[in-house]
C-alpha cells in the first residue's frame, strides 16, 4: 500500500461500458499510466458482446484531478467507442449505500 506523500491519497471508481473490441484495457490503462495513476483493483467480465469494466483508482491530486481525469478518459472511451465515468470513492460509496 502506498504511503500518503504529497497529493497521494484520493481514490476514485471508473466504470467501462461498451461493445467489446481488442485494445480496451491496454487504452484505459496506459491513458491512467500517463496521468500517474495507480490502479488498486479492477474487475472484469463480458456479457455475451458487452465489455464492463469497474476500477479503483488512487490518483497524485498534485499530478491530476478527478475532472481532468475524466475529460481524458472520455477521450480514450469516445475513440474507443466506451462509455468511461469517474467518480470520486466517497461520492459513489454514498450513492450505494441502502
């Protein structure tokens, strides 16, 4: 587990949504890679041919932000036809709580 240092600390879920195609992980990953992002874990299936996706992130707020985080993921889904939301852990722990 990563020490918090500087901006280190803010965890976010992405959720992945699309017709299943080569090259979905290999394009979210490297798009979180460039943006100093650290995946803690990450769940997949494919429903006969709808790829999902659900990650947990920790970004470096010194590096990025959520919101620029999700402007570039939208990038990365529009080019590869994916539908790619960000939400901050908190926001969405809230937003599923019975």
């Amino acid at each position: 587990m990563r020490e918090t240092i500087g901006g280190w600390g803010v965890k976010a879920v992405i959720t992945v949504v699309g017709k299943d195609r080569v090259g979905i992980i290999a394009g979210v990953s490297t798009a979180l890679a460039a943006q100093d992002v650290n995946i803690l874990d990450i769940s997949q299936t494919i429903l006969q041919d709808y790829f999902n996706m659900i990650m947990l992130v920790e970004l470096d707020t010194e590096r990025t932000s959520i919101p620029d985080l999700s402007e570039r993921l939208n990038a990365v889904g529009h080019q590869l036809g994916l539908q790619i939301r960000v939400q901050h852990d908190a926001i969405f722990t809230a937003m599923h709580r019975i």
